[in-house]
C-alpha cells in the first residue's frame, strides 16, 4: 500500500522526472520549480513539516499563483485567521438572502482547485502523473448556480455517500493508500474499484485538512459535508502497487455518513 508520512517519503517523491500539471517528462532546458501541494501559506508556520513539494515547469506553476493565495485564505479562516487588512484579501465574497443563501466566495472555483492537488497526490503515490477529465469531486463548500441573482445549490449525489461508505471501510481494515502531512493537518486517503462490468478501475478518495468541514454549511437544507470524489485513469488502469478495495461486509457505524473523516 502505497504510503506517505514521514520526511524521507517526501524527500523520495521531491524529483519526479515529469511535470504533474502538464504531464511532460522534464528535459535539461526546462526551466523548473517546486510546487507546494497544497500552497504553504494554507498552513500555519507550525504545520510546515513533512511538505509535499513536487518539481514543475516554472509556467506550469506560475499560471495558478492567484487562486493559490486565494485558497490559501479561505483555509487560513479554519484558523481564525485573516488577511490584516482589506487591501491584501484576494477573495472576494458575496452575500444572499433565502433559503439557500448565505456568503458565498465568488471568485475563486475551489473544486478545480482542489482537484489539482488531487492530481499532486497521485503523482506521489503512484509516480506517473494525472491527466484524466473522468473525475467528480465534492469539497466542503457547496456549489451554487446563480440563475435570477438567488443561489440555486447544487444537490449531492448518492455518489459521496458511497464514497464516504467505502472508505471508512477500508480504514477500517487497514486498507487504504495514504498521504499524511503538515504536521497531521493533512491528511488524504484512496482506493481503487473496479466497475460493475469489469475491466474499468476509478479511485475513490477523501482529503481532510484542518477539519476543514466546518467551514462549509451546517443548514438543514445544505448539511455539511467532507471532501470526498473519484476519478479515472484515461484508459480506466489500475496503477502499479495500487491497494484495491475491499466492498463493506459490515456497516460501519457513523454519525457522520458525509465525512469521510467523521465519526
């Protein structure tokens, strides 16, 4: 089972021979740079220890500077922390009435965002990189179409809960691919399926940082929720040393079946 928690696992994966945002395999006239996984300003100073920082083309990086200041912020209100004035908060919120508003951040598309990282996370277990459109994620932060100017949420779909279901099962039994870092307040967790009518493989995942749930709604309506999703290889393969999942034999109990980190 693939696993990453100590120092030296990230001192292994720190000079991988491919750029994990494009998926080229680096030549000596590359220019390159290191990539935090997630950005390091999302993480106390205290919580900088073990890092994944993963080699890639300087312009790959550099495209995504913005939105990772901006996610950076939006994890750093976890900690009750925020930018000491108005003029350095790259996020910009929205407020709305009814039943499904609330304050909604709208300028930032946090599931592509995250969906990179899932991308990192990948590479390093798997050493190859991630370049698939077969992916579905779910974050702690519902997603709202605005149609009249009122935000219209988006439904979860029996999907999460599954994914949820499957992998505290496997945790359960000590089967489970892991990534654990910044001093414990990361901490992301896969496995791998096969599909009904075989021969197709996809990854069930979950991704917990600072128990960052509790950001997102706790209405009645919109229940919190974990971050959670799947995602396909393009030609549906299992990767190399990848753990393949066991199907629940026994209910787990859980007082939170949309966490996958919940009790």
């Amino acid at each position: 089972m693939p696993s990453l928690r100590v120092h030296k696992d990230y001192q292994g994966v720190r000079n991988l021979p491919f750029c994990y945002l494009c998926g080229r395999e680096f030549v000596e006239t590359d220019q390159l740079s290191g990539d935090h996984v997630p950005p390091r300003a999302a993480f106390n100073a205290r919580d900088r220890q073990p890092v994944l920082k993963l080699e890639t083309h300087k312009t790959c990086n550099e495209s995504f500077s913005v939105d990772d200041k901006k996610v950076a912020q939006l994890i750093a209100l976890r900690r009750r922390e925020r930018p000491s004035s108005a003029r350095d908060s790259a996020l910009r919120f929205a407020l709305y009435p009814g039943p499904g508003g609330g304050a909604g951040v709208v300028n930032l598309d946090v599931d592509q965002a995250v969906w990179r990282w899932i991308r990192g996370f990948h590479a390093a277990l798997y050493r190859q990189p991630l370049l698939t459109t077969n992916h579905a994620i779910v974050t702690p932060f519902p997603r709202a179409d605005l149609g009249s100017g009122v935000p219209k949420v988006r439904p979860l779909r029996p999907q999460h809960a599954l994914a949820v279901r499957v992998l505290k099962y496997n945790r359960h039994v000590g089967n489970l691919d892991a990534l654990v870092a910044n001093n414990g307040q990361l901490r992301y967790e896969c496995v791998w399926a096969e599909a009904d009518d075989g021969g197709r493989w996809f990854c069930m995942f979950g991704l917990d940082i600072y128990d960052w749930k509790d950001l997102g709604s706790h209405s009645e309506e919109i229940p919190a929720r974990g971050c959670a999703g799947m995602y396909a290889l393009p030609d549906y393969s299992l990767p190399a040393g990848a753990t393949v999942g066991r199907d629940p034999v026994i209910e787990i109990p859980s007082k939170d079946p949309l966490d996958p980190f919940g009790a």
